[in-house]
C-alpha cells in the first residue's frame, strides 16, 4: 500500500469527489481526516470526521490541529470542498450572471478560491515546519478552460485555482519535496450535478465521469509516476468519444528562480 503510514486531510470529503478520494486513499493506507460542514456516511479507525467549514480560518486551523494529534503530522492535503449554486436550481440557464446576488457570489468565492488559497498556505508551512515533504491537491475544473456560460463566477473561482497552484508549484519550486497540484474534471457524477445530470447527458452528448476516476487522478498526483512533473502542474479528467482523458497541463513559468522568461510566454 502506497501510502501507509501517512495522514491526509480532505475538505468536503463527506460527498461526492471528496467522499471517493477519502476512500482511495483509506484503501491505499492512509489515515484520513475529513473536514466538512456535514458528515460522511460512516467513519471508522481509518477515516476521522472533524466538523469544519472551510470559509472560516479557525476552523481549517482547527481541522490542521485535531488531524495532528492521532498522527503527528499530516503529509497529504486535499482542498476539494466546492459549491456551485449559481444554476443549482436553475439548470443550463444563461440568467445565471445576471441573476447571482452578492451575498452568493461573496459565497462561492470563499469557499471555491479562498479556502483554497489558506488551506494550501496551512497545509504547506506545516509541512515545511515538520521537514517531511507532502503534498497538496486543488479541486479544480474544466470550467476554468472552458467557462460554463451558465456558472460564471465558479467558471471564475476555478480559473483562480489553477493559477494560483501554478504560481504556489513555481514559488516551491521543482526541487521542493512539497508538491502541489491540481485536478479540473469535466463532468463528474455528484450530488453537485444531480439536477442538471440529465441535461448534461443530452446536451454535452457524453458519459459523466464517476467519482472513483477523479480519486485515481488525486492519487496519480500524489505518487506521480513521472519524477519529472512540474511542480504546480494541472491535470485535466474528461470524456471525449466516450473514453476517459487523462492530460498533465504543464506550463510556461514566468519566474523560475531569479529569471524572468518572456520567451515563455
Ligand atoms: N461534480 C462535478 O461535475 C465537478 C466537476 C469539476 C469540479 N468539481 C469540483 O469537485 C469538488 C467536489 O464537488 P462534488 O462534485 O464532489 O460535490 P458534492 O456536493 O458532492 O461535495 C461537496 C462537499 O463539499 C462540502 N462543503 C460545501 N461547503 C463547504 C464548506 N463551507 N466547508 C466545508 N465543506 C463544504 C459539502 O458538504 C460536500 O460534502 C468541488 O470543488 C467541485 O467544484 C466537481
């Protein structure tokens, strides 16, 4: 087992993508922590639920604290709680930007980018205090290359993930043994999509991606078979033809050490 012996920390691991990486990784021998504002549907030795809603600091330091005290540290983190509640009850409809009242966007925001942003600083000052390496992972999308017309402020949120991963991956650089990376699915069969399934099926004319896929590439990016993958590198899951695509988006570095390459850009 790849990763016995280990901790890793996922949020909003109680459902869905979260809920099957928490498993994966439980399978793969890690000693699981979920933070989540609800509660999975069953823990045991391997899998601890810690009640946490990520918008708020404490309670991702919270998490970091009681996630330390069975295992000491914690050396895999997932930043995966996300919402999408521009179309959740409004399915496919082009209003959505318009319609989105502040509060909500201020929501999603905070959940989809922020949490990300200090859940990875947290996770990574722990694991460069403690000496051990680690890795993080950022849930992502495809919509942060292809934007929903539908979601346009998460399209927007997870277009922040992937840059701000990207520039985390060259602030550490490739030597770091502290990774971080990030997943954008397409489709993925979820409770976030459960009104739109349908629609999507019809519409997009392709299968959902389940859940168990996208854990596979969490943990292909964790234990990377190529020692080489750029630090802050991007995997890309999706459906095309009916088969399951699986691309490391690699990326020109503005800064790579002191050096500034225009030619990359
Ligand atoms: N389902 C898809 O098609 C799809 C595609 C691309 C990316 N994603 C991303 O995958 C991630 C997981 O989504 P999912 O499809 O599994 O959805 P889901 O609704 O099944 O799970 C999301 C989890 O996040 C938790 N959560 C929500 N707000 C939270 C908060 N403030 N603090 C802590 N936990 C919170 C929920 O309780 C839930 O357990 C999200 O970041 C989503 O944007 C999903």
């Amino acid at each position: 087992m790849a990763l016995t012996g280990r901790a890793a920390v996922i949020t909003g691991g109680s459902s869905g993508i979260g809920l099957a990486i928490a498993n994966m990784l439980k399978r793969e021998g890690a000693k699981v922590i979920i933070g989540d504002v609800q509660k999975p549907p069953s823990t045991d030795d391997s899998i601890m639920y810690c009640p946490c809603d990520v918008t708020k600091f404490k309670d991702l330091e919270n998490l970091l604290h009681q996630s330390c005290k069975p295992y000491g540290h914690v050396s895999i983190w997932v930043n995966n709680a996300g919402i999408q509640s521009e179309t959740r009850h409004r399915p496919f409809s082009n209003k959505a930007m318009m319609d989105t009242v502040r509060e909500n966007v201020q929501k999603i925001l905070s959940i989809n980018l922020q949490a990300v942003i200090e859940g990875s600083k947290l996770a990574i000052r722990h694991m460069k205090d403690h000496g051990h390496g680690g890795s993080v992972i950022n849930m992502s999308s495809l919509s942060a290359f292809i934007p929903l017309s539908n979601a346009p402020v998460y399209s927007a949120t997870k277009a922040g993930v992937n840059q701000f991963t990207r520039a985390a991956g060259l602030h550490l650089g490739p030597e770091n043994p502290i990774k971080v990376h990030a997943i954008c699915p397409g489709f993925v069969d979820t409770p976030l999509i459960s009104d739109m399934r349908q629609m999507i099926e019809h519409e997009v004319g392709e299968k959902l991606i389940s859940a168990d896929e996208i854990a596979s590439a969490a943990l292909e990016l964790i234990s990377p078979k190529d020692p080489n993958m750029q630090n802050g590198s991007i995997m890309k899951v999706y459906m095309k033809d009916g088969k399951l695509i699986k691309e490391v988006f690699d990326f020109p570095g503005a800064f790579r050490g002191k050096k500034v390459l225009f030619k990359d850009l």
